[in-house]
C-alpha cells in the first residue's frame, strides 16, 4: 500500500481531500508505485507499466503518457528530464519537446586549459544557462507512442529558443541541444561543433532542480549540467541534490559536497561556497552507503546503520532542537484538529517527545477528526536512546552522530525534504523531524518536531520525501 501526508493543495495525494494532510492517507490514485518523484504542486508515480502524474501540471511539463516507461525520469516544479532506454538525458522544453543534452569529457573541459582547475572553467553558478537560437530538431513521438497531442505546436520540427535552469554551472554557450530519436535532423555550426567536439554517454542517474542539473554516467563519472565534475579519482556510485549544494558518493564510500554552503549544507566546518568536489573529512574512515541532501541540509547513512546530520537546523530537521530548552516547540497540548479520513494515528504505541497520542473519533458523516488536543501518556519506548544528546543546534557545519536510538536499533534507509527528514528503521518503522507546517511528518497534527517522532505506519519498505511532502510503501 501507498501512504501520503503534507501538502495536498494541487490534490497531488487524495483526490477530493483537504489541502493538508497530516496523517498518513492511503493514495487512492496509485496502487503501487517503484519510483516516487516529489515537486511542489505534482507527483510522478512510476509504475511496472507506466509513469502517472497526480496534481497540478504545469505548462512547461510533459504529459505522462508521452515518458517511456523504461525512462529515468527527474522532476522539479518547472523542469522534467530524463534518461532514455539509449542512456541519453532529455530535456522537455516550453515548446513541448524533449531535447537531447550533449555532455563534455573531463579531457574536453580540461585539455584546453593546459591543466587548470575546473573551476577556473566554469561560471559563477546558480546562473541560467545560455542556449543556441538557431537549431531544429525532431521531437520524440513514434519511437514510444505512435499518436501524441503536441497542441498547435509542429508535429516534427521547432526553434530551440530557451532552456532555462538547468546546471549549478552554466551552460557555455557553444553547447547544443539535438534530439537522440533515431532518424532525427539537427541543423549546428560546424566551426562550433569542431571546437566542443561533445561526446554522448550512456547515463545511469539523473537529478534536477529549476536551477540545476545533476547526473552520473555508466563509468561513475558525475556531471553538472553537461560539464564532468572531478570528484577525487574515484568513481560515483550516488548523487543527491539540494537547493543550493550537491553531494556524491563515492564507490569507496567518501562523500564530496559542493555548492552553496552558507548554512553548513557542505559540512567541511565552515560557511562557504565552493565551486569544486570537498571530500567531508569527518566522514573519512566510515564506509557511507546511502547520502540525501535536504533543500539546505544533509544526512549520510553508514553501513553500521548510523545516521549523520549536518546543515540547517531552522525546523529541527538533523533531529536536534533548534531552540533553547526554554523555549521548546513541543507543547503539552497540540491543539489542532485534522480531516485526514482515516484514524491511522491509533495504530502507533507510544510518542517519543513527551509520550502522548491523539485520539481519534467519527462524526456525522463519517469523516474523521483527530483531536490532538486529548493526549494520554504512554510507556517509554525502549528504542530511544534515554542518553542521547540534546544539543542546540541552529546551524551545523561539520557531520555529527544522530545518536537517538539505542544501538541496537539500526537504520536502512534516510529520506529529506525541504526542511523535513524521514528515517526508516530495520523493524518497518519510520520516524520524522522538523518543518511540518503541512503535515509532512506525517504526526496527526501541524508542530513541528525537533527530535524524531514515530510515524503511524508499520511494516513500511520505502520511504520518499520532497518539498512537503512524504510517502510511504508498505508491505
């Protein structure tokens, strides 16, 4: 089964539904799903058949009967790309085409350099990148689905006029964009093509941001944008995107971050950018298996199920409170009703924070009300770690030990959004922390918590978490 909570303003999670959810809601527009990708206002659900889109759909984003099933496929609130069966990445552009990405070779950026640095290379970042004007190319149509309503648009051929956000560096303008549909035509320079002699790869991994791109290819090789990114001399084994940062994964299980990192999203120590791969030094000696970059925070989950946490901790999201102990955002009593139509709150034992547990009762018509403002204590749970530290943290800027169950707890999974973090435990359980001003922990009710909390699931098998939202999979 396929659980939902936060925000449902587009109807993204439950049809018909309230514009907040805060417990988790059974999503009755998929069944089942292998792959979740989370924006804003829309979710992409991929299925054993096909891909499906619940909420809003904007202008500039594909209908999902026109991506492969076989496609990888990446979305942000105003950008979709996506890797082909080929191993190519397309983009969808305004003109309701997919245009192919070309990519550089780590020699291409620096051979001509006589060894300079990439970052001498490269423009300031977060900066919309520059495409040609004057290219034709055909649109991906009978390959997949032989009959695609494109609107007025030409059925074969359009002006490659503006792509936009699509690196946290900048696209040099001698770049093309050329369709990788077999059969297409593509109209380039030749003096320019000679020059960036661009090379397709095979690509295994993609990610995207309105402000960035980031993907991995077939020999471990991370790029930003169409630009290879050297990190170490190891290959990548797994990519994480943040608002503003980066982070990747080594083989050998080092993490690297770059980017934006004015509040501590890097995690080398201190606030600062960085236009280069960093290897995280605290980590170094741990084999990392899994990292997740949150919109300004990061967490990386080692192969002893240890969870680390480093970034911004303005909601409680690395799982430490952000406040004085005077002044806790836990209060005694979370006055707050919901129209969540199922009571899932009950299922759960016992709250971490203060042991407490909403009620739940059905009215008239048979919605139901979580009264969170009726809270009976409860047994301690044994899972928490009754020495833990409670350190305030506001702003983190080097990894440190989530140290809140004991140590015979151990995690198999570690999901962020914006401002929120979900944990998923070897027993099926899942705990949330930080922002849930929509309900995205998941909770019964909108406070957000500065530790984690038990979400009211059991037997979940993955977890998914984007902007405000989180889902679940259960078994």
């Amino acid at each position: 089964m396929i659980y939902g909570c936060g925000n449902n303003i587009s109807q993204q999670l439950l049809s018909n539904g309230p514009q907040v959810l805060c417990c988790p809601t059974k999503v009755t527009e998929v069944i089942e799903a292998n792959e979740v990708q989370i924006a804003f206002s829309c979710i992409l659900w991929r299925t054993e058949e096909s891909w499906r889109l619940t909420g809003y759909k904007a202008r500039n984003s594909p209908p999902y009967d026109v991506i492969h099933p076989d496609w990888k496929v990446a979305v942000s609130e105003n950008r979709t790309a996506a890797i082909t069966e080929r191993g190519s990445v397309v983009l969808w552009d305004k003109e309701n085409r997919w245009r192919m990405l070309t990519f550089q070779t780590i020699e291409q950026s620096t051979g001509n350099s006589q060894g300079q640095d990439l970052e001498k290379q490269r423009d300031d970042s977060f900066q919309l990148p520059k495409v040609c004007e004057a290219e034709t190319v055909e649109s991906y149509n009978q390959t997949v689905h032989d009959k695609v309503e494109m609107g007025s648009a030409n059925k074969n051929h359009c002006e490659c006029k503006s792509v936009q956000g699509l690196s946290l560096q900048q696209i040099p303008t001698d770049s093309r964009l050329i369709s990788d549909i077999p059969g297409s035509s593509s109209t380039l320079d030749d003096k320019n093509s000679q020059e960036t002699k661009q090379s397709q790869k095979s690509f295994q991994k993609l990610l995207i941001e309105d402000n960035a791109l980031l993907a991995i290819d077939s020999d471990g090789v991370a790029y930003s944008s169409n630009i290879p990114v050297q990190v170490g001399r190891q290959q990548v084994s797994e990519i994480s995107l943040g608002k503003e940062h980066c982070m990747a994964l080594t083989k050998d299980g080092e993490v690297y971050t770059w980017g934006g990192g004015m509040r501590g999203q890097l995690g080398t120590g201190v606030l600062h950018f960085s236009d280069v791969p960093l290897q995280v030094e605290n980590l170094h000696g741990l084999f990392i298996k899994s990292i997740s970059c949150g919109g300004w925070h990061s967490t990386a989950l080692s192969d002893s199920g240890d969870v680390y946490v480093w970034g911004w901790n303005e909601s409680g999201q690395l799982g430490y409170p952000f406040k004085t102990k005077e002044k806790s955002s836990l209060n005694i009593s979370l006055a707050h009703r919901c129209q969540c139509p199922e009571p899932v709150c009950q299922e759960v034992t016992s709250y971490p924070m203060d042991g407490m547990i909403c009620e739940a009762k059905g009215d008239e018509i048979g919605v139901t009300s979580h009264d969170c403002s009726r809270l009976r204590p409860q047994e301690k749970d044994k899972r928490i770690n009754p020495e833990r530290s409670k350190d305030v943290l506001n702003v983190q800027a080097s990894p440190k030990l989530l140290s809140f169950w004991v140590e015979s707890c151990s995690l198999t999974d570690i999901a962020c959004g914006d401002q929120h973090t979900l944990f998923l435990l070897d027993d099926g359980s899942v705990w949330s922390a930080g922002m849930n001003k929509y309900g995205q922990l998941g909770l019964g009710h909108t406070e957000c918590y500065e530790e984690p909390a038990e979400v009211p699931l059991k037997n979940v098998t993955k977890i998914f978490a984007g902007g405000w939202n989180s889902i679940f999979v259960t078994s």
